[in-house]
C-alpha cells in the first residue's frame, strides 16, 4: 500500500480545518486593565462554548476518595482532532475511560451537543454518537475481521453492509481480508480492525488511546494518515499519544495532561513550540 506522510497533510492552517477556535490559552487571557487575569479554568468554559464535546472539572478515579483526574478540562469541536500528551500515568487513559462511561466522575460533567451524558454506560454512549478504541486488549482475535466490524455494529445490524463498505473504503485491506482472524494480524493491522470497529457505528467523536503504541515508526506512520483521514470524513477526534511530538503535528488543538489536570494547552504547534513543554515533556531536541 502507498501511504501519504504526515508531513504531505495538511495542517492546521489547510482550509478544511475546523473553524472558529482560538486555542493559544496564554493570548486571551485579559481583556479589562482592571480585571484579574482569567484562569485556565475560566479560559476552558469562555472557549468551549458551542463545543461538540466538552468536560468540564472532571474528577474522576479507580477507587472511593482516590481521584486520578484532578479538574480535567477538556473540548472538542465539531470537526476538529484533538490530542492529549503527557507523561506515563498521568491519567490520559483515564480521561478518555471517564469521557466513554468506563470510569466513575465523582464530580465535574460531560456534555455532548447539549446532553449531560456524565456517567452514562457505554453502550448509552455508543448509540449518541461516541467511539472509543481502548489503548489494550481493542479486537476479539478469535474472530474474523467481518466479525469484528460486526461486533461493532451489534447496536445497528441492519445497516452493517452498508457501513462496512464505508469503512472499507477508508481501510481497504480490512475487506481484502474480512475472513482473517484478527488475531493473526500484524500490530499495525490490529489497529486498523480497532479503528474500523470503532467507526461501525459512524460516531461523531471517536476516543482514540494510543492507537501507534507498540508499532514501528513507519506504521505508526501508516495510523497517523488513518486517523487524519478518519478525521477529514468529518469525524471529531480525540486521541492520546505516547508519541507526543507526532501527535501534536497532527492534531488542530491539544492538551498536555500532568496529575489529572492539565498542565498546558493550544495549538498542536504552539504546545510544540512552547519551551516550557519541550523541556518538560517533548525533551530538549524536540523540534516539529
Ligand atoms: N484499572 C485501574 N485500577 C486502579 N488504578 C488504575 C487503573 N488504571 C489506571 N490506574 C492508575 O491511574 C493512574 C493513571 O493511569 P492512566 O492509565 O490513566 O495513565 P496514562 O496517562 O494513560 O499512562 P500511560 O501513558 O502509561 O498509558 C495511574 O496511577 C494508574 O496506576
Ligand atoms: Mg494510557
């Protein structure tokens, strides 16, 4: 197969980015003399206005009184690919757990379009629109690809040739070989079925965790052209990326999570740019 690099992507600048969101959280920080500077907080709920998705405040954890997310914010806009960097254990699958019903938010909401749809179950999440593809353990490997997707679209069978033949036209070789299990697929393969499971259900926004993890660079190469193309069918996306130099030339808006809270946020490039968050999370010789 013949995939396009990153680098031939458009960026964030390209016409078909999503419109309207001002990310740089340092720019607009005040606008009366006499007013406090606005907190990140406060930037978050001025600037997540309107937003597809939204998380606001999220305390969130694995244990009674044990909260891993500490106030996390977080929005996506209609159309636009987000992404959340940060060091191990900071909390980046937990957030998007917490986002698709798998982890308990003790306090803070989420809001889809205009519903409140804070703890609500997954498959609840499923039918409004959500996809999640988990960071581990994401295809039935005993299954064949087709049973796969179809495991995917259990929510809506009637539709399943209709929407295999879409995702199939955005992973061909999952249709090449629909009668191979997925276990005997390769990593980067595995994502594909992961990815295409994922979209059966033609979500709106798609959770993303670590989908390059565990690949070789040029396939996670091959994951980065997927999601952008997944992305530029209209689907909002929101990944976390242990490839964070990757992930932020890619993405229009990103977060840097630290302790359950976020640490830095803006443009995929500003964040890349930014000296605070190369020294503390890209290393010093990031460049983008
Ligand atoms: N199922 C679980 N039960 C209890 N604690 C958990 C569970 N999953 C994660 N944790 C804890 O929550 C914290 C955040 O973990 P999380 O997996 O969200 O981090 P992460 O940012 O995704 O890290 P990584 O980059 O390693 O994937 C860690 O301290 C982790 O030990
Ligand atoms: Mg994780």
């Amino acid at each position: 197969m013949n995939f396009m690099r990153p680098s031939d992507l458009p960026n964030e600048d390209s016409p078909d980015s999503p419109q309207g969101f001002d990310a740089d959280i340092e720019i607009s920080a005040t606008q009366d003399s006499n007013a406090q500077p606005a907190t990140p907080a406060e930037i978050h709920d001025m600037q997540a206005v309107g937003a597809l998705i939204r998380a606001d405040r999220l305390l969130a954890g694995y244990f009674p009184g044990v909260n891993i997310l500490n106030e996390a914010d977080l929005y996506a806009r209609e159309g636009e690919l987000v992404g959340i960097i940060g060091p191990n254990g900071a909390g980046k699958s937990t957030l998007l757990k917490a986002l698709f019903g798998l982890v308990h938010i003790n306090s803070g909401t989420v809001v889809l379009r205009d519903e409140d749809i804070t703890n609500l179950r997954a498959d609840q999440l499923v039918r409004r629109g959500v996809g999640f593809v988990p960071q581990t353990n994401n295809v039935f490997p005993s299954l064949t690809i087709e049973e796969n997707m179809q495991m995917g679209a259990f929510q809506n069978p009637s539709n399943f040739t209709t929407r295999f033949d879409e995702v199939i036209d955005l992973f061909p070789t999952l249709g090449e070989r629909r009668k191979q299990r997925a276990g005997s697929l390769s990593g980067g393969e595995r994502q594909m079925v992961a990815m295409g499971r994922a979209l059966m259900m033609n979500p709106s926004v798609l959770l993303l965790d670590e989908p390059s993890a565990g690949l070789s660079p040029a396939l996670q190469d091959e994951v980065f052209v997927r999601v952008r193309e997944i992305n530029a069918t209209g689907v909002t996306v929101i990944i976390v990326e242990q490839n964070a130099r990757r992930c932020l030339q890619i993405v229009d808006r990103g977060y840097v999570l630290d302790q359950g809270h976020n640490a830095y946020t803006g443009t995929g490039q500003s964040l890349a740019n930014d000296p605070k968050v190369i020294e503390l999370y890209l290393g010093t010789l990031a460049k983008v």
